[in-house]
C-alpha cells in the first residue's frame, strides 16, 4: 500500500513563473514579495475552492452492482468484502463481510452530518433497513461540515473525530483518490479514515498501543457483480412423502427487493419436485419482524392455484415455512392471505397463530 502525500511538491521556480505568467497567481505557490497576510489569504481561497469540490451527499454516493474489496493487514479480519444492498437517494445499505460475519449498516445525510444510522452484525438475510423505525438520527458522524480541515466534533464515547486533511492524494490498489482524511482520537488508540466522492470509504489505519496497526485499503472495485447468495430451498415430494432440499444460488442486484427474488424462485420447477406456488400468485409483503419472526403475506389465488389435497397442501405449506424460517433463521413464520390467516379446505389457521419450521421430514435432493 502507497499513500500519496496531501501536497505536491513544491515546483521550481522557472516553472512558476510560466504557470504565473499563463495563468494568475497561484496561492499555493506566492510570487516573491508577497505579504503573510495574502499568503494566507491565498492558502484559505486554494482551501475553499478545493473544498467546492466536494459535497457531503458525494460521500453516500457508493457505486451500486459492485463489489468492494479491502486488503487488510495486521488482523486475520481487517480483509473484507462490501456490498451495497440498497442505495437510496438520502440513504445507502452496506453489506459487510470479513469472512467471520457479516454485518449490515446504513448510511444517511441529516443535517449537514454523514451519520451511520444503523448498524447490524451476524444479519445473513437480505432485507431493505433503510425505512427501519430502529434508524437513529442520532447516530455515530461519520463527517460533518464544513468539510474543511479542522473541522472536530465529539463523540458519544467521548472520542474526538476531526477533519485533518482535505483535498489530499491516495494512491492505493484500486486507482489514486482525492480524499478527505478523518482521525478519531481515543485514549491510547486513533483511527483514521479516508473518504472520496462517488466511491465512499476507500482506507482504514487503526493504530494502538506499542506500534499495533491494522490498516484496510480498498484493493479492487468489481463492477457489474451481483450479492450471491446460497438458499436452501425445501419441496415436497409427493412420492416419497418427504421434503426434499436443494441449495439453490440466487442474485441479488442493488435494489432488488427480495419478496420478488423468493416469488420467482418459488415458481420455478425444481427437478422432480415442481414447484412451490402458482404462475400467477405474489407475494405482497415479506420481511423480519422484530419479534422474531418472518411475516410472509400472498395473493389469495394461493390456495386456488395450489390444487392439492389435504396431505399435499401441509406439505406444500411447510417446505414455504422451511424455506423462508431458514433463510432468516427463524422457528415460526405468519403466513397469511392477503392480510387474513391462512384458510383452505383442508387448513384453517387463527389470527396471531404461526407456522412452525420442520425439518424432521426433510430430506436433502
């Protein structure tokens, strides 16, 4: 890993004077008789119009389809790979993974302030947070304007986190940035954060007591990628009367809402097993409550499209259950029709009472 310095260096003086002469004054580079005071003067314009540059909503503008991927040295986790989930026009969902775990956060512009508005570990499923009542408005700044250098502001940890550099060049794996530089200062740690538009976090530099350091650094930007994910997908098999499993590796691009992913998945026919709902049933809502437990609701043709008998139609019932209950990791899912319990012929369930995931009968292929 490379990084560039903040300033270039400083050019000789034939050359200057060509660029003065071309083109005005330069306020980094003061021709000769110039006074502190305009030199100054000259270094806080070069600050502003470098400042110009950037906007706090550039640092929320991660690139969607792709797959970022860090490089980390002195952690067995301080490589990893991130994803953005969703990407909203005041919001983006990241998804983190370090190979230990995954975690979920997302980012939002409030107030002039670039804050982390959520943030959640061990989350394996994929669901839009970004309209979550948990979002905190209050949460951790990642930046703050003025996006100057100096700029400081405390922490709910008592940590201070200051702008220190702005403008400055980053050469690192990926391609060189212009960037803003961020240091958090603990007691006996500091933590620095390097920041540029249109691409996001670019490096990380942990550095603690006795010369530890962990640094990250974003190595490469993978474009067009979807999230692939393995789905374990259960169905029933009349034959044998058991439910059988595949895994199954479904894509994710950025934005995808995952009640349509799992609706088209649930009609497609497996190899000897079929398929789990009718060509013309949806799903109208699908996510994680806080209660733990997976609401699922569809269409009412659901039951008219399945057209099974009373053993069938359990099965049916429980390989959806099954699918969905291990997918978020979850023991019960409510499973309803159009907002009403689950009635058929053969099923009548009551408001409030749930399907419980079993795999006792499960099988694998």
């Amino acid at each position: 890993m490379k990084k560039g310095t903040a300033i270039k260096g400083i050019m000789v003086f034939f050359i200057t004077l060509l660029i003065l002469s071309g083109c005005g004054s330069d306020p980094k580079n003061p021709p000769a008789g110039t006074t502190n005071e305009e030199q100054q003067q000259g270094q806080q314009q070069n600050q502003e119009q470098t400042t110009q540059e950037f906007k706090l909503a550039d640092f929320l503008a991660y690139q969607e389809n792709t797959k970022y991927y860090y490089e980390g040295h002195g952690n067995e986790y301080a490589s990893y790979t991130t994803y953005v989930d969703y990407l909203k026009e005041d919001k983006v969902q990241l998804r983190t993974n370090n190979g230990g775990t995954e975690m979920v956060r997302v980012l939002g512009v409030i107030d002039g302030k670039l804050v982390q508005l959520l943030a959640q570990g061990e989350t394996y499923y994929r669901e839009d947070l970004t309209q979550s009542k948990r979002l905190d408005p209050n949460g951790e700044v990642l930046l703050m304007e003025p996006l100057t250098k100096g700029t400081t502001w405390t922490l709910a940890d008592s940590r201070k986190r200051t702008i220190t550099n702005v403008g400055m060049e980053l050469e690192t794996p990926s391609g060189t940035y212009k960037v803003i530089e961020v240091t958090t200062e603990g007691k006996d740690s500091s933590f620095i954060e390097y920041y540029a538009p249109k691409v996001g976090l670019v490096q990380t530099v942990f550095r603690g007591t006795e010369g530890f350091e962990v640094d990250s650094v974003l190595s490469k930007l993978e474009k067009n990628s979807p999230l692939v994910q393995t789905v374990k997908v259960y169905y029933p098999n009349i034959d044998d009367g058991k439910i059988h499993t595949t895994k199954l590796q479904v894509s994710f691009n950025t934005n995808d809402i995952t009640k349509l992913v799992f609706e088209k998945e649930f009609k497609n026919e497996a190899a000897k097993h079929g398929r789990l709902i009718g060509e013309n049933v949806k799903i109208k809502s699908l996510y994680l409550n806080q209660d733990g437990r997976v609401y699922v609701d569809f269409t009412k043709n659901l039951v008219a499209e399945m057209n099974a008998g009373a053993g069938y139609e359990a099965m049916i019932l429980q390989s959806i259950v099954n699918t969905l209950g291990d997918y978020y990791e979850v023991d019960e899912v409510y499973l309803t029709l159009e907002g009403e319990p689950y009635v058929s012929g053969h099923v009548e369930m009551k408001k409030g009472e749930f399907f419980k995931v079993d795999k006792s009968n499960a099988v694998e292929g």
